[in-house]
C-alpha cells in the first residue's frame, strides 16, 4: 500500500513523508465511511426485504446451495402448519416429506419438485421459467391442501439460493372441481332430456292416428246410442264433465213436469224435494268428485206442487285411458211404491218400537216352537241376534222343575180358551246351564194365521239373589260384628247414642255392657282429644265416611291407647246409624318410636364414620352410602348403580374385589387394592373390608356391607422409609469402606504415574494412562458411593437456587448442545432457602444429565422454579418417552439403572442429597416424557 496505495496518483513528487501518511489517513477514514453506509442501505435494504417475505399471504421459503432451509416466513407456517423453529435448518427435501400426504410420498409432487431443481440447476438459470408445479400437501392435523409452487435460483454474496413461492389454491381447486361436477351433470340431463322428447313426438304421432280411428268409431256408436235412448222406458238426462246438459228424453220432461229447456239449463236441480236438495247435491258432487255410480231415491215438486218420488241412478263415461266424459243420469217413477212402503214401515215402527223398548222379554211360541223373540231375550239366553232362537223348542229353556206347570198353562190358553195368565214366578235354564228366575205373563195371540202364545217375562234373578244376599249379610254382619278383634261401635245418627258394642269394645276399653248401651261417647269420657272426634264425625256427615283417621282413647281406668278410627253411614229399617271402628295401634306405635330412636341413633353413627362407609345388594348395586362418600361423589347418582361403575369406572367387578369372595364364602373378607376412582387417573391404594348381612330368617346373604379407607399415604410413607433404610444402610457400608478402597487405590496410581515417567518404561506409558483413568473412575464412583451417608455433615446456607441455576447455565447449555437438545431456563421469583451450594450443583447436574440421556433424538430440557403451597420447588422436565410402570418403584434404587455405562447411583445421591436439606423429590411420567420436583421448605 506505501508503493502505490489505491491507485493514487502523486501531485507533488517534493511532498514529504507526514504529508503521505496524513493522506492516507484521510483516504482511509474516507473508506471506512463508505463502507459504513454502504453497510447501513445494505442493512436497510435487508429488512424491507424479510418484511415483505414475513408479511406476503403466499408461502416464500429460501434454500442454501446445499438444500438446508434458511427462511421461512408466516405464509408458509399457515399453508403447511409447521413453525419456522421446526423447519430452520433442515433440509428442504426432509420439509417435503414431512408435509406430503402418506400415500403420495416419493411420487408425482416430489419427483416435479426435484426434476424441476435439477433442470435449472444443469441449465445455470437465476430466473423463473415461466413454469409452475401443483400437488396437495398434508398439514400436521391431517387436513388436505392444494398448493401452487413457483421455484428459481437467486444469486447470493456467495454462490446462489433457491427461492420457493407457494401459495393456497385449496379453494380454487374446490371450486373447479365442483365446476367440472356441475358441467358433467349439465351434459348428462341434456342428452336424458333430449332422448325423452324423440321418445315423446314418436309416441305422440302414434296417439294422433290411433285417435281419428276412434273418433269414427265413436260418432257410429253415438247415432245408435241416442236412438236407444229415447225409446227406453226411464227419463235419460247427460251431462258433460262440467255438468252442462247434453242430451234429455221427452220421458224425463213428462215425468218431473218440467221443460227440456228447463231441463236443459239444469234447473231440475231447483225442482227438488227443499228436504232432498243438501243430500242429492251432496251425492252428486261426492260420486263426481270419486267417478262412482250414484243411485238414491229423492222427490221432486212437479209444477202443480204434487211430491213426485223417483229412482235417480247415473253412470260415469269413461273414454280413452278411463278419461271422464260425463254422467248419464236415469229418473224411474215410483211414486206409488214409495207411499206403500211408508205405511208398511210406520206400521212395522210403532210395533218394533213397542216391542224392542219394552223392558221385558216378549217372545211368541206357536205349535211348541219360538217363532219371534225380541233383542231383550236373546241377550237374555246370552246370544245378540234374536233370530238364533227362532225354531227352538220352548220346553228346552223351561227348567225341568216347571215344565209341567207350563205345559198346564198352554192347555188352558189354546184348549179351554183362556184369555189371560196372570204373572207367575217360572225358571228357566240357558244353554250354558245357568238358571234364571223369571216372573211370566202370557195370552193367546193370532200369528202367521196359526194359534200361538205371546209372553212377556222379566228377569227377576238378580232381584232374588239380593233377596238372598240381603238375609246372608244380615247373619254374616252380626257374626262379624262380634268376631271382629276391633273394637266396633253402632250409635244413632242424631244424637250418638250407643246402641250395639262388639266384644272387642268391652275387652280394650274396661267397660261393662250396661255401662256403655244408651250413652254417648262424651258421657263416657272415651275421647282424649275431643277436637278429633268431632273432626272425624263433620268429615262423615259431609262425605258419608271417614277412614284411617288418628285418635287417642280413654279406657276405664284412664289408660290412653292410640288407633285409626273409621266411620260409615249404614241403614237399618230406613233409619240412618252410624257404625265406628277403632283399630287398636297402641303396641304397634310404641314399637315404631322404639325402632325410629334406635334407626336415628344408628343413622348417626352410619354419617359419623369418617371413611367410606357403603351396603351394596348381591348384585352389587349401592342400597346406602355414609356422608363421606356422599361429600366424594356428590357430582354423581349413586343409589341403585353398580359400585365397580360409580366408584372406579370399571363396567365390570373389580379384579380381586373382596365384596365377591364375602358372597361366595359367607365370611368376612379383607383386602389391600390399588385402585383409581372414577373420572381420574390416579390410581391409590385402598384397604378394604366386606362384611356379608346376613337374613335370619332364611339364612340367605341379603347384601354386602363395605368399610373402605384410603391408605395410600400410608403406603407411601411405608415405601420411602425402606428407601431410605436401604440409603442408610448403603451410606454406612460406603462410609466404612470409602477410606479403606481409596488409599490402596491412590498407592496404586502413584507408582502407575512414576512408572510412566521412566524412560525405560515409557512403550507402556498409554496402558499406564488407560490404568489411571480407570482408577480415577472407579474414584469418582467411591466418590458418589460416599455421597450416599445419611448421617454425612453439611454445611447449609442461605443462598438462591436461581443464582446456582444461572451459574450451571452455560454447562448445561454445553452439554444440551452435545445431545442436540435444547436447555430451558424458566426461574420464577422464589425466597431464599438453605443449601449446600456444591450438593445442590450436583443435584441439579445429576437431574439434567438424566433428562439429557432421556432424549436420544433431541427435543427440549426445560427447569423452572416456583413457589407453591409455601415451598420453593426446582422442577427439571424432559421429553423423553417416560418411565416404564414396572420401573417406578426401583427410581432412586442404588446400583439400579437401565443405561449400558450407568452406575445407578445418579438419582440415589439426588435422593440423598434431598434428604439432607429436609427436600423432597417427587416425579411424574407419561409417553410425552418426565418430570421430575424437589420441594425445598421455606426457611423460619
């Protein structure tokens, strides 16, 4: 640069040699300002160039030389769903697998993208080409996209990049796709439509020829249609579809008394009967609306105002394919039959009313045979119609007891020619073998010109089984009345007055018989409580009874007994009595406040258990829980479940369940479980005892009364004390021992070293050094062993653990660098505690090196620090693929490891460690990986 610098062209050979150098200086100051602002439009330049790829809608992701990705910016993260953290530094072609659908992956997108690639990288182009490569990609929560990619090389400071612009056309996609759908089916309804109208106007020709013959046809068959028609002996009246006239005989004209041109513009319909008109219109457009034949007889005022009775019928027409044409309607006279019929009827009304409304049975027997019985009879011999009687033998119904006094009564009607018989009690016997007694008036009767008898009977059965009920009550009324264990009580309606007592009465009360008959109640002083008294007789006068109403009574020696008293109204010679009955509950309600008091008492000592406390049925349905289980499940019915359902989830009985071998053996049965309660998946131990009720009356197991309680803290307290014996006991072994392994140890590696520095000796010098390391190892190990006493002094101080954290930050980065994981640090704000600073560093190192060890394909080791529940917690995190269930037990077991280098005792010196700062470790694990907590307490 002195010779010659920059080119700079001397002005004045005599300058001296201060006049160069200052110069220099100049230029050089002059340079190094260029080069800052040319730095700075450079650094300007830069960031509007990442802010328009951060901020563009499409995908833009740049490549090295070498395909590693080194930038992604946020419309790629929301095209593929992966972050720009994930993807920064991988290799573009890894990306590509990872976004394309499963089944496509190294086909069509992958071998366009790279024959692409290869094509501009053996062509040396920097530009696009006007080229652009679709396929469908797959984000990470499986849903499909469409994209778009447009790639080229971009020349860079060195060498070049590739840069990738990807844009979404999901949307596009869909929309063409359903474009093309659309377009498809567009096509295929106009050739459906096309082919139908050839096949119409094909049909439609054929139709138009077919027709003409018709009509031919059709007009032949109507010349000789209306010829028939006006000779026919009936009035012809046709109408077309909408009713209109077509064609009327001269006979309709005569017959209605109307004109045909009357007829014609349907005014016949005005001519009917004002009491027919609703019902044959009516009919006329019901049979038109359903093209039904209508036939009914109707009148008609003629124009003199005379009622002319007709036989109207019409028939549809029905042409082509049953197309409807019309009506032809037909009118027949008779007038003369109609008026016939109407007397015949009134006449055969006036005797059927008489003879179906009588009440009794009215039958008519000629030559010994029924030849007429009304309804009333028939359902008398148990049948509906009356016509399955006619022809029967009279004497078959007859009971054989009176049939020789019927048989007398017939002669003397039909032979000696008397008039009428007088009603007499008969009986008569039913098919079905019943017997019926029946009072009989009979008188001789002109039939179908033949001698016959008219009877009329009235079933008096049920009248004389009251009768004989009424005398059977009477007997069992008293009878009852003095059996009865309640007391009874018969007094007027008036005034009280007792006028009957039963046995009863005198037993409960004291009573004698003359002291109560012809007193009241009130002058016996038998009502405690007047009021009730009373109540229950308003109750009987207004409603006729009174049951189950509660009174206390008064005995004659002033004892109080208590019952329910219930009242009726009876009749006796149509006089109104009241009967009262006192149902004696005086023991029975003694015993229920007896069992009421010792149910409340063990109701409380039920609730009062403060563990699980439950009675479940042979089916192991829940029949009563305590409070304590009602405070636990109080979110859920629990009454009439399965226990195994409510209380653990399982929809089967839990394996081991003691409740199932109490029902199989009848005994008591015990059993320690580890269980999870339902809708949680923390599992706990349980102790639980099952204890079979039993009936003792049959001696069959009613149910299961289960005592359940919660020991899992127990059990935990069980575990961590033979741990910590087991560290103890090591501890002492470690401490009693560590001297004694160690000084030969160290004489050992003294001479080792001695040895290696001799000349003479020095081809061994590597086994000499491989020696040493081993020995310094195995010194290490005595080393962590000697950690493990219990009783080893520490020396606390109050010290922060996040200042020790931030110490062992750049180690434990180090060491996560090395096992490609990232280290975490997320220190909350926590006090003070009590440490042994260097135990605490190896605690801590020995913690991350675990979850460092954990993660064999990266990920990310994170360590917190919290306070909760007045504790300061250091908490270290791995994601690693957890513990195995059968492996948590051993955690912290010295010597236990599942490492091929590991000495196991790793976490035992953490446990140990823990122990002399009075901490705690606890550890959670699942598939996504570890957790493990040290509780530090808080110092006083």
């Amino acid at each position: 640069m002195l010779s010659n610098p920059g080119g700079i062209r001397m002005k004045d050979q005599d300058k001296t040699r201060e006049q160069l150098i200052s110069e220099l200086i100049e230029l050089r100051h002059r340079n190094e300002y260029m080069q800052k602002a040319a730095q700075e439009i450079s650094m300007e330049r830069e960031h509007r160039y990442y802010s328009i790829i951060e901020n563009s809608i499409d995908g833009i992701v740049l490549t090295d030389e070498n395909g590693t990705i080194i930038e992604w910016n946020n419309g790629m993260r929301m095209i593929t769903g992966l972050d720009r953290e994930k993807v920064i530094g991988c290799a573009n072609w890894d990306v590509v697998f990872m976004v394309m659908p499963e089944e496509k992956k190294n086909y069509s997108l992958y071998n366009r993208l790279r024959a692409s690639t290869m094509e501009m990288l053996s062509k040396g182009k920097t530009s696009w080409s006007g080229k652009y490569i679709e396929g469908e990609i797959r984000q990470p929560d499986g849903s499909v996209r469409y994209i778009q990619d447009i790639s080229c090389p971009v020349k860079a400071d060195k060498g070049f990049m590739f840069c990738s612009i990807i844009r979404d056309i999901t949307d596009k996609k869909r929309l063409e796709k359903k474009l093309e759908e659309n377009r498809e089916q567009l096509e295929e309804n106009v050739k459906k439509r096309t082919e139908k109208l050839r096949k119409a106007n094909v049909r439609l020709n054929r139709e138009i020829k077919k027709r003409k013959l018709i009509e031919e046809a059709l007009w032949e068959n109507q010349r000789r249609y209306e010829t028939l028609l006006e000779i026919l002996p009936v009035g012809l009246y046709q109408a077309d579809s909408d009713g209109r006239c077509v064609y009327v005989n001269d006979l309709s004209s005569r017959l209605l008394g109307l004109s045909q041109d009357d007829l014609s513009n349907c005014s016949w319909m005005k001519a009917l009967h004002p009491d027919d008109r609703v019902q044959v219109t009516a009919e006329l457009l019901r049979c038109a609306d359903r093209r039904n034949n209508f036939k009914m007889k109707f009148r008609f005022l003629t124009s003199g105002q005379n009622v002319a009775w007709v036989l109207g019928q019409a028939v549809p027409f029905l042409g082509h394919n049953n197309k409807f044409l019309g009506y032809l309607f037909t009118f027949s006279d008779i007038t003369d039959l109609k008026l016939a019929e109407g007397e015949l009827k009134d006449s055969e009304e006036r005797y059927r009313r008489l003879v179906e409304l009588s009440p009794c049975v009215i039958a008519v027997h000629s030559e010994g045979r029924i030849v007429f019985i009304n309804r009333l009879g028939a359902k008398l011999y148990g049948l509906e119609n009356p016509d399955e009687l006619i022809g029967k033998p009279l004497m078959d119904f007859v009971h054989p007891d009176y049939r020789p006094l019927v048989y007398e009564h017939v002669r003397l009607m039909l032979e000696e020619g008397k008039n009428v018989l007088p009603p007499v009690e008969e009986r008569l016997i039913l098919a079905d073998g019943t017997v019926k007694d029946v009072e009989v008036a009979a008188a001789p009767f002109i039939f179908k010109n033949k001698p016959a008898i008219q009877l009329i009977a009235q079933d008096i059965t049920e009248r004389k089984s009251i009768e004989h009920a009424l005398r059977l009550s009477e007997e069992r009324f008293l009878k009852a009345f003095n059996a009865s264990p309640d007391p009874t009580v018969i007094s007027t309606f008036d005034d009280g007055t007792i006028i009957e007592i039963n046995n009863s009465f005198l037993y409960v009360t004291g009573f004698s018989r003359e002291e109560v008959i012809g007193k009241t109640s009130q002058e016996l002083n038998l009502c405690v409580y007047p009021d009730t008294f009373m109540q229950a007789y308003k109750k009987t006068i207004e409603q006729g009874f009174v049951h189950n109403h509660e009174i206390y009574i008064r005995t004659k020696t002033g004892k109080q007994r208590f019952g329910l008293f219930s009242t009726d109204i009876i009749s006796v010679d149509r006089e109104r009595y009241l009967i009262g009955i006192f149902h004696d509950l005086t023991r029975r309600k003694e015993a229920e406040d007896a069992l009421r008091e010792s149910s409340r008492l063990m109701n409380s000592v039920f609730d009062s258990i403060q563990d699980h406390l439950s009675v479940i049925d042979t089916e192991f349905n829940i029949i009563r829980i305590n409070s304590k289980v009602k405070q636990l499940f109080s979110h859920l019915p629990l009454e009439g479940e399965k226990c195994h359902k409510v209380f653990h989830g399982n929809d089967h009985i839990c394996e081991g369940c003691p409740s199932l071998k109490a029902l199989k053996t009848g005994r008591s049965a015990h059993a320690v479980l580890q269980l999870a309660w339902a809708g949680e998946d923390k599992k706990i131990w349980e102790e639980h005892y099952s204890y079979p009720f039993i009936d003792q009356k049959t001696g069959e197991i009613r149910g299961i009364i289960v005592y359940s309680r919660n020991i899992t803290d127990r059990v935990k307290v069980e575990k961590e004390m033979a741990r910590l014996e087991r560290l103890n006991l090591i501890g002492e072994m470690a401490a009693s021992i560590g001297h004694e392994v160690r000084n030969p140890m160290t004489t050992v590696r003294g001479f080792l070293q001695m040895l290696g520095e001799k000349r003479d000796w020095g081809i061994y010098r590597e086994y000499f050094n491989i020696m040493i390391e081993e020995l310094d190892r195995a010194n290490n190990i005595i080393t962590e062993f000697l950690s493990l006493a219990r009783n080893k002094p520490v020396d606390l101080k109050i010290i922060s653990l996040n200042t020790i954290l931030r110490s062992l930050s750049l180690l434990m980065a180090a060491n996560g660098i090395n096992s490609n994981v990232d280290v975490a640090l997320e220190l909350g704000d926590i006090p003070d505690v009590s440490l042994n600073e260097k135990e605490i560093r190896q605690l801590i190192l020995n913690l991350v090196r675990n979850g460092l060890e954990a993660m064999n394909d990266g990920g990310k080791l994170t360590i917190k620090t919290y306070l909760e529940n007045g504790e300061v917690v250091l908490a270290v995190q791995d994601q690693g693929q957890g513990i195995k269930a059968d492996l948590l037990d051993k955690v912290g077991t010295p010597f236990f490891t599942t490492k091929e280098e590991g000495t196991g005792l790793g976490l035992a010196v953490c446990y140990g460690i823990a122990d002399r700062h009075n901490a705690t470790i606890t550890m959670e694990t699942g598939p996504s990986g570890t957790e493990f907590f040290v509780r530090f307490k808080l110092c006083n």
